[in-house]
C-alpha cells in the first residue's frame, strides 16, 4: 500500500499540552495535511490561552486550550492526538480513549503503549471491547512513538526483509537519562536517586512484560512465530558511584543510578525476540554495559542470523539532546500517521495494519 493523502487537511484536536502534546503542536501546525482546530489541558492556568504560546513557537495560532473536553469535541474534529500522561495511570487512559472512539474520532495516542500490541497482555474482552468501540463509533486508534513505536516495530521488521535466515531479533535503547525532565518516570517509575532497596513499579514482576512486552509481541506477530509462556524479565539495577545531577532530580551516590533490563521472547527455550533497555543517569556508568556510538544515546537493532545485521539509529534536538529528540520523534510519528489512521478500518490499528507512513510535505522550504 502507498501512503495515505487526505482530499483535505484533517482536523485535530491536541490532549495535552505536556512535551509530547507541544511538539504535537507545532508537527500539526508545520503539516499541510493537518489543521489545527482544539487544544485539550488540564490544568486551569492553561485554559484560554493560545496553543501557539503553550507550545512555545513565539506565535499564535489562534486555538484558545480548553479545559471543558465537551467543548473541545464539539469543534467536530477528525481526530484527536493524544499526548496525556498515561505511565502511571494506564486503565483510566484506556477509558478516555474509549469515551474518544465513542464520539466517532480516530485518535492517535503516546500510551498506553501496552495498546502498541495487547494481544497476550490484556484479557481478550477487554481488546474486544477497545475494538468494538472502534467499530460503533467508526473510528481507529492507534497507539505508537519511538519506543515502544518506530524504533521497534516498523525498523526491525522492516530489516528482517532482507534476511535469509533469522536466528535472533534483539531490539535496544542504550541512552543517558540525566535530562530527561519527567520526575514521575524518573523517580516513581525507575526508582532513580531512590535507596537500592526500594523497588521502583517497573521492576515488580509482570510490569515489564506489560509494558514492553507489546515490543516483543509484535515482532513476533510479524515474523509469524510462536512465544512460550510467560516472557522472561531480567533486571539488572545499579548503585551510582558519585553524586549525579539529573533534571528530575539529582541522584546521591548510593541510591539507584543505573539499570539494565530486558524481555525475551522465546521459542522452545530458545531466546528469538529481546527487548533491552540500558538507562544510565551518566554516560560512564558501568562501562562494560552496551554504549551508544555517540554521547547522545541509539536504538540499536540487531538482527543475527544470515546475514548478520546492526543499525544505530541515534538523534539529537537541533537546539537540545537525544531526550528532546526523543520526544520528538514519538510526537512525529503520531502527527505523520494521523492520515493513515483516519483511513484505516475502525478499531484497534497496530503497526502492522498501516500503509507507508513518510514526512510528506515536510521537507524545508528556503
């Protein structure tokens, strides 16, 4: 399938205006395909105000943020980007999202990310229920980024094309953490600057499966191959060495600096499918773990087999780092589907259902 081109520019609706939701912003605002017309906030400070001052681009855009999600679904959107905070709450996200399908708008969402593939995560009524909504309201939703998103799902998949024998598709993110500015994942999530001996919530057992689980899933699904049961976790937690500074918070010698974690996917014992994480909070820490070729941080797609393939794919911000890329790109990859999903069939859309998906119109102009 070619890529989708809409008769006329799709009109969108921003939940949120956190960094994902200010780089949606200005990604719909650059896009010919796309028109801004709504802006959902929560905090009452940011009612009224002009998305364009929200989003930091120096210029209004003539949408005033809104607090009332009545009023904003009443502008009749085509679909909504939703950028809201979704980590730490991630079956009451589930339920907005199902209120949006209902009122017939696609939407396009950063999290949960467990929707990237919820097959073997979530209950099947609870999936039948996402994709029956989907279907009454006759609108798509599709959950994506970087990672879990483009990085790996589309990238690997897409390299394995050129394979004549897949033994092992391992997928990572080798990054520094230091700033990126989320205190709730920094602190809550990871548990860094934490003491060892409390356990952050990504490393209670079942929490990675669920959360990236869907990664390992998906490859899977593509490469028509079978998983035992249940994935393997793997956590490797480390003490930092010296007194850190973080923008979430600065990391005392002692307390929780660096981890190591992984979800294998495998058949008959074998390892097939694994997703790595190597998170530092300061790019020497435990220099015998995987390094990125650059300061900046990759993803790292490794295909072993014949032939044996790599791909770094780094990032940096053109006025900021690999962390403002980050977001970036997981706000890009959500603006640039958004014609693709509003064409797919209703329900649950994954990676795998979409068409090519490129940066039409966005090349510069002089």
């Amino acid at each position: 399938m070619t890529q989708v081109v809409p008769e006329k520019p799709l009109r969108v609706v921003v939940w949120s205006t956190g960094t994902i939701g200010c780089h949606a912003i200005a990604g719909i605002d650059a896009h010919p395909d796309l028109e801004l017309v709504g802006v959902w906030v929560s905090n009452p400070a940011k009612h009224g105000r002009d998305a364009g001052e929200l989003a930091g681009l120096g210029r209004e855009l003539g949408v005033r943020a809104s607090t009332d999600r009545d009023e904003v679904m009443a502008l009749a959107p085509d679909a909504v980007l939703h950028a809201a905070m979704t980590d730490d709450r991630p079956f009451e996200a589930i339920e907005d999202l199902l209120w949006m399908l209902e009122q017939g708008v696609d939407v396009v969402s950063s999290g949960p990310v467990l929707l990237q593939w919820p097959a073997g995560i979530l209950p099947p009524d609870m999936i039948e229920r996402i994709a029956e909504t989907g279907r009454r309201g006759d609108a798509s939703l599709y959950v994506n980024g970087i990672d879990p998103g483009f990085a790996n799902d589309v990238l690997p998949l897409v390299m394995t094309s050129l394979s004549q024998r897949i033994d092992l598709v391992r997928v990572s993110e080798i990054a520094d953490y230091s700033t990126y500015y989320q205190p709730v994942v920094m602190g809550d999530l990871f548990g860094f600057g934490r003491p060892m001996e409390e356990v952050g919530m990504l490393w209670q057992p079942g929490i990675l499966s669920m959360a990236w689980g869907s990664v390992v899933r998906q490859i899977a699904a593509g490469l028509d191959i079978t998983l035992d049961e249940p994935l393997t976790e793997e956590v490797d937690r480390r003490a930092a060495e010296v007194d850190t500074p973080s923008v979430s918070g600065d990391i005392a010698a002692g307390t929780m600096g660096a981890v190591r974690f992984r979800v294998v996917g495998k058949v008959d014992g074998v390892e097939r499918v694994v997703l790595e994480h190597v998170t530092r909070t300061a790019p020497d820490q435990v220099p015998e773990w995987p390094t990125p070729p650059e300061d900046d941080g990759c993803y790292r797609v490794e295909v072993l087999g014949e032939p044996m393939m790599k791909v770094d794919l780094t990032h940096h911000g053109e006025h900021g780092d690999h962390n403002v890329s980050g977001m970036i790109t997981t706000a890009q990859r959500l603006v640039n589907s958004l014609p693709a999903v509003c064409a797919a069939e209703p329900g649950l859309v994954t990676a795998l259902d979409l068409p090519l998906v490129t940066g039409r119109g966005l090349v510069a102009r002089a």
